[in-house]
C-alpha cells in the first residue's frame, strides 16, 4: 500500500541528545528526586506518620533531619513524599499534553470554522490562571487526587493546542501531505498517520514544559492545603507544616525545597537539550 510519509529522523534526534553532555547532566539532577520518590517509601527509618522527637527538635542520632511541627521525623516523611507528586504531576501532564496534541492536529488538518472558533475558546481559557481555576474547582468540590489531575491537565490544554497546532501546521503544508490528500486519505488518517508521527519531537519538548509545571502547581495546592492531604506526606505539605519553625529547623522546608529545585532545573536542561537537538535535525532536514 502506498504512503505519503516522509524518512523518520528520531534515530538523528536521539543522537544529538545524546552526545550533548547538558542532557545528561539535567538526567542525573532530575534522576535524584525521582529516584527518592520512587525508591524512598522503602527505605524510611521511621513510621512518617508517627510521633519520632519533641516537636521541631534539632537533628539527632535517630532523626538525622530532625522532626517537624507534631514531632514526626523530617527525613521520614521526605522519603515518603516525593512519590504523590510524582504520580499526580505526571498524570496530569500525560492526560493534558496528549490532548492538547491530538486537538492542535486535528485542527490543522480541519481548519475553517471548527479552527477558528477553538482558538478563540482556548484564548479566552488563557486568559485565566491556572491556579485560580484549580483552586476554584478544588475548593468547591474537595481535594480529590482525580480532581487534582483533571484540573491541572485542563490548565496545561489549551497552552499545549496552541503550540501544536503550530507545530502540526508546518507538517500540514508539507509536500508529502498533499500528496496523502491527492491519493484520497481520510482527514483521521492523515493525523494519525502522517502529522502525529511528525510532531513528536515538538510534543516531547513541550512534555518537559508542562511537567515542571506540573510538579510546581501540584506543590503549591498541596501547600495551600488543596492538594495531599495532611496527616500523609507530601514535599507541598512538608514546606507548609513545618514553615512555623524555619528559624529553629529549617530542614522540613529545604530538603522539599531542594528536591522540587533539582527536578525543575533537570526536566528544563533536557527539554533545552530536546528543543536544540529538533532545531538541528530540522535544519539539516532542509538544507538536505
């Protein structure tokens, strides 16, 4: 059967990234908090949600961290934390970029009216924080981790259409789609089959955006007490509980702090890596 895609360059991608020694760096700095989230809950000293030392104690022997506001151990419940995040930035980021990607496809493709109409939905949708609209909905409805998700990814959906449909409308006037459209391809067909595949490179870098994101807001509604909810632990809730006592024991709020630091700064590196190592591949692609 005859098809109108083009070579594939991931093999291209994929080996520029890897040969850019920033990448790996921004893997290993962002490798450290997922492993400890992934990894922590096995290895905690303590029970996370057990009474450890006298509240805000100093570090010690048995609490090497010392222990927050009701006297639990810092390093316990940081171990422990990382890993709700993780779970829920992620989804989150999943459910609102695939979206996100698959709407920007189908509207370059469909264009007119139907085009027209949801760029000015998603305008008006930009015009609204994404955290006021979280904390609308969490407030009004309750801090469900399902909720939590929803209204993070409908936060990232209408910045990552407007970058797709970018993206997927470039792939559009390529001369291989015209020539899908001169052999009678379906509309569905060419985006799943020619203008998705094209896209993946832009749908990665913009993964790595909205995940940082991701991880940010999550922490903040956790912080303001609309995310995980207390007693469980969370690095949102850690820096909020033990905010109190910072001057006498600042580790419930720098070890959070630190990890939600490192894995912004190494998920940046990367995408920085996947966006330079796209505009290589692209530029060779047209001088070839």
């Amino acid at each position: 059967m005859q098809t109108a895609s083009p070579p594939r360059r991931e093999s291209g991608l994929w080996r520029r990234m890897a040969a850019d020694p920033r990448c790996w760096f921004g893997l290993c700095l962002a490798g450290v908090p997922v492993l400890v989230a992934v990894f922590g809950p096995l290895a905690v000293p303590h029970d996370p949600l057990a009474y450890a030392d006298v509240p805000f104690s100093p570090p010690g022997a048995l609490t090497p961290f010392g222990t927050d506001n009701l006297g639990r151990d810092v390093f316990s419940r940081f171990l422990s934390g990382g890993r709700s995040l993780l779970v829920l930035s992620a989804l989150a980021t999943i459910l609102g970029v695939v979206l996100g990607g698959l709407l920007g496809a189908v509207l370059a493709v469909v264009r007119g009216v139907v085009d027209e109409v949801a760029m000015r939905v998603a305008d008006v949708a930009l015009a609204f924080p994404a955290i006021v609209l979280a904390l609308m909905f969490l407030s009004l409805i309750g801090p469900q981790p399902w909720l939590i998700v929803l209204v993070v990814a409908l936060g990232h959906l209408p910045r990552t259409l407007r970058v797709m449909r970018g993206a997927a409308m470039s792939v559009v006037e390529r001369d291989f789609i015209k020539y899908g459209e001169a052999l009678g391809f379906s509309r569905l067909r060419t985006v799943v089959t020619e203008v998705l595949p094209n896209v993946v490179a832009p749908l990665m870098v913009e993964f790595g955006i909205r995940f940082t994101y991701s991880v940010g807001l999550v922490a903040s509604l956790s912080f303001l007490g609309l995310g995980v909810q207390p007693p469980n632990p969370d690095w949102g809730n850690m820096i909020n509980e033990t905010r109190p006592g910072i001057t006498i024991q600042p580790w419930g709020v720098i070890l959070p702090l630190i990890a939600l630091a490192l894995l912004a700064i190494g998920c940046n590196l990367v995408t920085d890596c996947i966006g330079r190592a796209v505009g290589l591949v692209e530029a060779r692609r047209k001088d070839g």
